[in-house]
C-alpha cells in the first residue's frame, strides 16, 4: 500500500498519458474493422490492449528525460494525431505508398485537404498536450526508481518479441505504421538492375501486350480448370481464350513475387546479381509501357512503376488494409484510354484481386454464393463462408477480364492479354488461410492467355504451341523470358527453355 500511495500520481499520469495516446491515435487503426460478435470484439479489443502496452513502455522511457519528453511528444502527438484523423474519417492504411503520395503531393492539393473538423482535431489534440506536459511538470518521482520502469521494459520488448513471432501485428497498426512506413519511403530498394545497351531493339511491329497483373487467384478455384462452380461465367463462353491449371512459384506475396516476374530473376534467385528489368528493356526496344494499377505501390516492385512511360494508380490513399478501397473496375477507363491498338505496346494493369480482406474487392451484384464473410477475424467465419466470398471475388475478376477483352476486340488489332496472379490463396488447407505461408495452395497462381483473331491470323503457330503447352508445369519464370522472345528482342539475353510462346 505504501508503495502505491508512493506513486499514486505517477501511476495516474502515465494512465492519462496513454488513455489520451490510445484515443487520439492507436485507437484508429480498430476503428473500421469489420467485427460480427462478442468473440470478435473480444479478439480485437485483447489485440489493442497488446498494442497499447508496447506504446506504454516506450512512453515511459520518453518520460525519463523531461527535455527531451518536453520537446519530443508534443511533436510526435500531434502528428500522429493529425495522421489518426484520415485514419479515422477516411479509412486510409498507412504505407510505404501512403507517405509517399503524402511526402509528394503538391502544395496546393493538400492545402485541399484542411477541413474544419481536421482543424478541431488538431486543436483538441493540441489542448491534450497542455493537460498532459502540465500534469508532467507535477511530477516528482524518479522513473528510473519506479515499479513502473519493470513493466515498461516489458512492454517495451513485447514489440520485439510480438513482431518475430508473426510480422505486420503491430507494424501495421498506429504509431508504429508510420515509422515503418517513413523507413521503407526513405530505405534504398535492394533490386539492384542492370544497365540496358542501347542498341537493345524489337523486331515485331504493332504487337499489343496487355498484361494484367492479378493479386491471390489460385488457379484451381477457376471454372475454366474445372472448378465445378460457376465462377467464370462470361470467360468460360469466350473462343481464343487459353488457361494453363499448373502454374508454379513458392514466392507467395507480392513484394518478392512481382520483382521476380518483371526481372530476368530465378524463382529461387537470392538477387546477389543485378537482374534485368522487363520494362526497362522495353523501354529501350522503343515499346510504349504503361502501367495502371489500384495497389499502393511497395517499395520492392516501384521501380517497375517510376520506369513505365506512363504511370497511374486509382485510389492511392487506400491500400489494402483500408476497407474502403475502389473496386478494380476504376481502373477500366483508363486502361481503354491509353490503349493503342496499332503499334509496339506492354499495357501492366495491377489489381487487387481477391486479397484479404474478400468483401471489400466485389460490389453488391457479384455477391452470387452465400452466406459470405462477417467479420475481419478469420476464425470468426465457417470455411463455407471464406470460400464464398473468395469465390465471388473470382466471379468479379471474370467480368473485368471480359470487359477488357470486349473492349479490345473491337479494335482489331494484334494483341494478347496475359493474366497472372503473383501467387495463389490458401483457403483452409492444414487449418491455414490467405497466402504468405507455406502451402501448396498459394504456389498454384491463376494464369490465362487471350488472344485477338488478328495475332491468331498473324501468328497461327504461336497459338498451336501455347494449346500444346496448356497442362505442362509452368514456372513463373516464363514471363520474362516468353516477352522477350514474343517482341523479339535483339541484345538481351533470356532462357529460351522458359518460352511458352
């Protein structure tokens, strides 16, 4: 008793300190999820807990040295507090792509962007400084005598320790999204690519090549394999259409799976050699590139975005986190724009797909199986209900892939759309689910091959050898090496084992 009623105040204020912390930000990052019972809220409320006991522990250490507590947290509170306020109103996930758009926005658009009520919250956030540094300078206990001091170190490792155990628990939740986020921004990109000759050249003229870079499709949930439901409706009527059920690659999340499908890079490559880039070398064969995408870029494959010609990313405050995000269909009236049906072109249209979290990524109208997905918390959700939503996240890639195709049929021109997904999805196998983890299901990527009746015309025998090579075991390696060879491309080096076309 003599020792609480020692360190009654100190314990008060570091209660305030962090009941104030966990309202203005931490708090944000549960704000939008999607909960469906007492056991989900239950599951999320035990992980803000967590979260707030790490922050506590390195609160108290910022509270150690009253200069630098003084000077440093009302900075980093009201910054963190103005960031919360998106998080809050707007759903926005924080990333590497959001500080980037943040860091790079003109002056004039953000200036766009200060509202009344991002003012007040500012200002409320401004007034809980003052409450807090006040109550602060009251303070007359030593910290570094405290019974407290053992339970911040505590709460201090359990970050380390939480993160080694699985990553991404707390690194994607507010305050530390933001920091990890700031050191991807500013971080050097560990491709290290090689420079291109300039004598690099193509040999083909006016071939389309329209590749659409899918996110978590397996390719055994695809009706055009067999998949005994319906969930390719619109393709599995289309002619020139080709699905190849073995594709192959352990890489199973985005950020080492795209870098390896648009270099010159071995599935099991360790990147100690600099790699070619597919769209620098486009570049310098004097082949048009675009690239439209609706996920916010990482670090690991933006490269690939800054080198295309053209660039443009739908909705680029909402990564995949946010549960708000634009559903790929945005993407559409882009792409129709910067099509060019009569010369050299490499179009990369990048989706979200069916990534986690699945009822985000269809409209209302392809909720065609049910009962569907409730809750954010997996275990919350019968595997009836995972693998129903999942499918109708395919029902949905069905019609984009049609309306793709409808549009460019009409042009008669010569093109061949690709579509593949970086990995697949894991949808219960050995009590697992999504991707990232090791599992034959997610190294199973969806892979199709459309083709016009001008390139069937033009290039009969590269059709006859892609249905002959339809059910061979196809590494993702092929990409690279087939579009070199498809455009042929003079001065650069490819694995002609490795051609599909």
């Amino acid at each position: 008793m003599e020792v609480i009623k020692k360190y009654k105040q100190q314990l008060l204020f570091h209660l305030i300190l962090n009941l104030t912390v966990a309202v203005f930000v931490t708090y944000a990052s549960y704000y939008h999820i999607p909960v469906f019972s007492l056991k989900d809220f239950g599951f999320y409320f035990g992980h803000f807990l967590a979260l707030q006991f790490s922050v506590f522990g390195f609160l108290y250490f910022l509270t150690i040295n009253k200069y630098i507590f003084r000077i440093c947290f009302p900075v980093l509170f009201v910054l963190f507090s103005g960031i919360a306020f998106w998080v809050y109103t707007q759903d926005i996930g924080i990333s590497q792509g959001i500080i980037q758009v943040s860091l790079e926005t003109r002056m004039d658009i953000a200036l766009d962007l200060i509202s009344l009520p991002f003012i007040c919250y500012l200002f409320a956030s401004v007034v809980a400084v003052y409450f807090i540094l006040t109550y602060y300078n009251r303070q007359k206990t030593d910290p570094l005598k405290s019974p407290l001091l053992l339970l911040a170190i505590i709460g201090a490792a359990s970050f380390s320790f939480v993160e080694s155990y699985r990553y991404g628990t707390f690194n994607r939740r507010l305050p530390y999204n933001v920091l990890v986020s700031a050191r991807e921004y500013f971080g050097q990109n560990n491709l290290a690519l090689k420079s291109i000759d300039k004598n690099v050249k193509a040999e083909t003229d006016s071939l389309n090549v329209i590749f659409i870079l899918g996110e978590s499709v397996r390719a055994d949930h695809l009706q055009l394999n067999g998949y005994p439901r319906n969930t390719n409706p619109l393709l599995s009527k289309r002619k020139n259409i080709l699905s190849f059920p073995n594709a192959y690659t352990p890489l199973t999340y985005t950020a080492i799976s795209v870098p390896q499908i648009l270099t010159n890079a071995s599935l099991s490559d360790d990147y100690s050699k600099a790699k070619y880039s597919l769209i620098d070398v486009l570049n310098h064969a004097h082949i048009a590139t675009n690239w439209i995408g609706n996920q916010t870029p990482e670090k690991s494959y933006e490269i690939f975005i800054d080198q295309s010609q053209y660039k443009k990313i739908v909705d680029p405050l909402h990564s995949e986190l946010s549960f708000q995000k634009d559903y790929d269909e945005k993407l559409l009236p882009i792409f129709k724009e910067c099509f060019r049906p009569y010369q050299n072109q490499f179009t990369t249209i990048h989706m979200m797909g069916s990534h986690w979290w699945y009822e985000t990524r269809y409209p209302e109208s392809f909720r065609k199986f049910r009962p569907v997905i409730r809750s954010k918390h997996v275990a919350s959700n019968t595997a009836e209900e995972m693998i129903n939503s999942y499918d109708n996240t395919i029902v949905y890639l069905d019609y984009f892939i049609n309306e793709v195709i409808a549009f460019v049929e009409k042009q008669n021109s010569n093109t061949v759309l690709i579509y593949l997904a970086d990995h697949g999805e894991i949808l219960g196998e050995d009590n697992q689910w999504l991707h990232a983890q090791n599992s034959k299901a997610s190294e199973n990527p969806a892979l199709l091959i459309w083709y016009s009746d001008g390139f069937e015309k033009k290039y009969g025998g590269i059709v006859a050898n892609l249905k002959s090579r339809q059910n061979n075991k196809t590494d993702l390696d092929f990409f690279f090496n087939s579009i070199i060879y498809f455009y042929k491309i003079q001065g650069i080096p490819y694995d002609r084992k490795k051609v599909i076309f």
